[in-house]
C-alpha cells in the first residue's frame, strides 16, 4: 500500500495500567490516521487463523497469554500440528481493545503481516481478524494462532504488520503484536521474534465500505532459525 512511515515500538511492561474512559454519549468519527476512507484490495488468497480466543478485560498480559499458550499447545496436539514439515511456519498475533467510550466495534478487521527470510520478503497475504458475532469488547484481549507454507526456509524475522478497520463502527486499538515463538514450531526451532506496536490510535471511517489503517513500521526484532 506504499505506506513508508515508520514508529518506534518496545516492549510492553507485564503491568496493564486501564484508560479512562471518555465522557462521550454518542459514538463519532475519530480517525486521525490520514488512512480513513481508502480502498484496499484483498485478493482471494486469504490467510486464515487456526485459533481464535478473547480474554476478559480484568486479565493482565501475563494471565492473558499464559491461557492462550496452553490453548496452543492442547490445539497443535489435537490437530497433529507437530508432525507437520519444515516449511510450516506458525505465529502469534495479539490485539487489545481500548476502554474508551465506543471504541469496541462491530466492523471488519483484517491484518497482513510481512517477514524477513533467508530468502527474501515473505509478504503474507491479508487475513480475516473477525470475531464470532464480532464482539471486540472494552479492554479485552484477542489472541490469534496461523500456521502457513513456504518454501525452505532457515530462519525468519518479524518485520512489520498493517491493522485494518471497515466501516463506521469506529474501533480504538492499544497494542498490535505479532510473535514467532521457537517452541510452537513443527520443527526445532531457536530463538523468538516479534513486531511490537502499540498504536493507541482510533480506526474509522465516514463509509460503510471506506478502510482504516495502521502500519507499524519495520518494527521487528529478534530472528527465529530452523534447525
């Protein structure tokens, strides 16, 4: 999407601190990305999750993605996941919802994610975020699992993602993480890597069918190498 502005992320402390809550009675248009309104193209090639689960608000980070690795661990198990080749790669990705007034949102979410091989640019094709009955709640946790072929690979960098919103039910987003973890590879695996954000932004849009949306910037760090 030609996007090449930039941010500088870290990591998030194991301690939340809530937001206040605005003073609002009536939900309003709050986009300040420059992004609201465009047209994205979305080819049929679409990534898909593996694993969706949401996590109360009252969760800290910590409890959040301790459930969601035992949830991981019993789904790869079930579905025979490990037995899978080399060129399976599998990650993590991690959205919270602000507590602001209105910034929950019924409206199409979609990610894509981009990676650093070996071999080159892995650009991965856009990916459905869409909750069951798209409830993304005030301050809830929503943890997502993917698994995709490529060809060979021996090692792999996180390298930047792009958040996106359809619609006019407007969303406040607080972190976007996407995480490769050794130990939840089919394959021996060392090491982690991870693209950090924390936008903190609102996306929405003044149409129905408009997008929203937030680049990280080559965020990454960190490289996952398959032994």
């Amino acid at each position: 999407m030609g996007c090449t502005f930039f941010t500088i992320s870290c990591e998030k402390s194991e301690t939340e601190i809530d937001l206040p809550a605005e003073e609002t009675s009536e939900e309003a248009f709050h986009s300040k990305t420059g992004n609201n309104d465009s047209e994205i193209e979305i080819s049929s090639a679409i990534l898909e999750p593996l694993l969706h689960k949401q996590y109360d608000a009252s969760l800290s980070k910590k409890e959040a993605k301790a459930l969601f690795g035992a949830e991981v661990s019993k789904f790869m198990k079930e579905n025979k996941l490990t037995s899978r080749s080399s060129s399976y790669f599998y990650f993590q990705v991690e959205t919270r919802t602000s507590n602001y007034a209105h910034s929950q949102t019924d409206g199409n979410v979609w990610a894509r994610f981009n990676f650093l091989t070996d071999q080159g640019n892995l650009n991965l094709p856009w990916t459905r975020l869409n909750n069951a009955g798209d409830d993304r709640e005030n301050g809830a946790w929503d943890f997502y699992y993917f698994g995709t072929h490529v060809s060979s690979i021996n090692w792999l960098e996180a390298k930047s993602a792009t958040l996106a919103l359809q619609g006019t039910d407007g969303w406040h987003v607080r972190y976007f993480d996407t995480r490769v973890y050794s130990w939840k590879q089919s394959s021996s695996a060392t090491g982690n890597t991870r693209a950090i954000s924390n936008p903190e932004t609102w996306l929405d849009n003044n149409t129905a069918t408009g997008w929203d949306f937030y680049y990280t910037g080559n965020v990454g760090t960190g490289r996952t190498t398959f032994n």
